[in-house]
C-alpha cells in the first residue's frame, strides 16, 4: 500500500479522534443544565434524522426484520450501556481524566478478543494489557484520598464499549453499516426518552444548550465516518496508533476551556496507557505479518 494511503488514512484517523474528542466536550459542557437521559435523547433525535437521510440517500435502508439478529441486538445494548455509564461519567469527571482512561480501549478489545473469541494473545501482549491497566489504576489512584466513585461508572463506559467492538466483528457483512447505524442511534433515542422522567424529568432548553448538541451530533456522524474512511484507506496497523491523538485533543481542551489542572499522575499514567497501545498494536502487526508470510503469495488458478 502506498505510503500517501497511509498518510490519508492517518489524517482520516486523527480527524476523527478530534471529532469524537470535542463531542465529548460539548455533552460535557451541557451536563449541569441537562439530565443524562434528556441529553440521549436529543442528541439520538437529531443523530438519528441525520443518518436516515444519509442511509435512504445512498440506498442503505433495510427492514427491521434485518437488524433483528442476535448480534445485532446485543450491540445495540452494550451501546446504550457505553452511552449511559460514559455520559454520567462525563458530567463528574474532569475531560482530561475522561480522555485519558478511554485511550485504555484497543487495550480492553484485546483482553475481551483473548478471553472470548480465543484470538490469540502471546505473553508480550498479555504484559501490555497489564501495565496498561496499571496506567488506569494511576489514573484513578483507587485510595480513599484519590478515588472518585464515578470513575466506576467510566470503567464501565470502557467495558461496554469493548464489548459493542467485539460484536461489531462478528456482524454479518450483508447488514450495511448505516442501517445498524441508524437502529442503534434509534434504539439509544428510546431509552433516552423513557429514562427522562426516572432521571430528573424535562427540563426548559435554551439555544445555549441546544446548540451544543447539534453540533454534537454533527461531529459524531462525521468521527464515523472519517473512522471508516481511514480504516479503507489506510493499513490497519499503521492508522490505529494515531486514535491516541485523541488524548492530546483531550488535554488541551480540559485545560483550555474547563480550566482543568491535569497532575503528574494522569500524564505519567496517560504515558503509559499509551506506551502499552503503541507496543500491542506493534505485536499484532508483527503476528500478522508473520501469517501472511506462512501462507505464502497467492497463486493465480491455472487449466
């Protein structure tokens, strides 16, 4: 693959983190008017408008009866589950500490691949998931001094969402990946709108409010879509390493605009969350690699 894919799909990559980052950011910064509920909700209205247009435009609408599978479902739940527990999370916790324990993701689909897909995982990666893990532990400093009980709640946004990846692989390739798209933007729009009243009930939205979650829901559809784009345009070994640049978004932007003090344990544990992505990334190249290898060119049929 030519080096100028690789720099596409790097850039790809990085704009994406940088969209995902700063609709964090923006959730973030309407969490003390909005309930979380209330928040799913109208972000899901306008999330799921956008994507039904999309979809009809490019032919990519399915019937329902498609998207009820099994699998299909289940990722569905762990997506309500992510967008639930990292939402709360995100309301309590300061941006950069957010930002820095989500980067421990391609660490927690590995784990979760090992364990339950039987995805082969030598000692050197079974070594990085754990000092990666260690690098959270810094993070969150579990101690009666450091310790923040919502912190759970963003373990468990990093546990849901490895588990809605890990499903996302074993996804027939027929489904189109704007109709499971678009189901599971309606199906978090549901329950946003169930769970309103349990959590708090409506409350009166303002354009300081409203404007946020549009442009939110903007800079989702597009972070996936540039996810995509890198992901096709670029080698998978080479792009996944710059998801990372998302951590530098995040710093920045918890500095800058919410006046965040990030201390010696979140850089030093940061580093490390990162150091152990960039070397398990680095083995599954190398293992990959080492198949293509073993199997050897592939031979044109001949009569």
């Amino acid at each position: 693959m030519a080096s100028s894919d690789n720099s596409r799909g790097a850039l790809f990559m990085s704009l994406a983190m940088a969209s995902f980052t700063c609709n964090d950011a923006l959730v973030k910064s309407v969490t003390s008017s909005l309930s979380v509920a209330q928040i799913i909700t109208v972000r899901g209205i306008m999330t799921t408008v956008l994507v039904f247009f999309v979809a009809r435009h490019l032919g990519a609408l399915r019937p329902l009866r498609v998207v009820m599978q099994p699998l299909i479902l289940l990722r569905t739940f762990f997506e309500i589950g992510a967008t639930l527990t990292f939402i709360s999370a995100l309301g309590r916790i300061d941006f950069a500490n957010v930002s820095s324990i989500m980067q421990s993701l391609p660490l927690a689909v590995t784990l979760g691949a090992a364990l339950f897909l039987q995805e082969p995982v030598g000692w050197r990666r079974w070594t990085a998931i754990i000092v990666g893990f260690l690098g959270v532990l810094i993070i969150l400093r579990p101690t009666a001094d450091g310790f923040a009980p919502a912190s759970l709640l963003l373990l468990a946004a990093v546990f849901f969402t490895s588990g809605r990846d890990l499903v996302t692989r074993r996804i027939v390739a027929d489904v189109p990946s704007l109709t499971i798209t678009l189901f599971t933007a309606a199906a978090n729009t549901v329950v946003g709108a169930i769970l309103i009243v349990p959590m708090g009930g409506w409350q009166p939205m303002e354009l300081a409010t409203l404007l946020p979650l549009v442009i939110a829901a903007l800079l989702v559809f597009s972070g996936y879509q540039a996810v995509i784009m890198s992901m096709r345009t670029g080698e998978i070994s080479f792009v996944a390493p710059f998801r990372y640049t998302g951590l530098i978004w995040g710093l920045i932007i918890g500095v800058l605009f919410f006046g965040e003090r990030p201390d010696v344990f979140v850089f030093l544990g940061a580093a490390i969350i990162i150091g152990s992505g960039l070397y398990s990334f680095y083995r599954e190249s190398q293992r990959r690699r080492r198949i293509a290898a073993e199997a050897g060119p592939v031979r044109p049929v001949t009569e």
